[in-house]
C-alpha cells in the first residue's frame, strides 16, 4: 500500500487496553487527488445502483 497513517483511540477497560476506533489513510500526492477522486464517484455511482437491487 505505499505509505499510509493510521490513527486510533484505545480504552482501558479493567487493565487491558481495548481499541476503540481505528482508521487506516493512503496517502494520495496532490497531483493525483482528481484522478482518485473520479475513480472514487464511478466506483460510489455503481455501488449504490447495485446495492439497490
């Protein structure tokens, strides 16, 4: 996947440390961003039609 961040929230819950909520980011240089983001609408534009089916 190239170069990514993660960031999370984690509970202790007793003594042990629980994930709360994690989130997984691709980082996407500038340049690319309209690409990505079109790819992104066709990808959206399909899954949503089928999903109603």
């Amino acid at each position: 996947m190239g170069v990514c961040r993660g960031s999370g929230v984690v509970k202790k819950i007793d003594d042990t440390w629980k994930i709360q909520h994690y989130v997984l980011s691709i980082a996407v240089p500038n340049e690319n961003v309209a690409t990505l983001t079109n790819l992104k609408k066709e990808w959206d534009v399909k899954f949503i039609k089928e999903s109603k089916n």
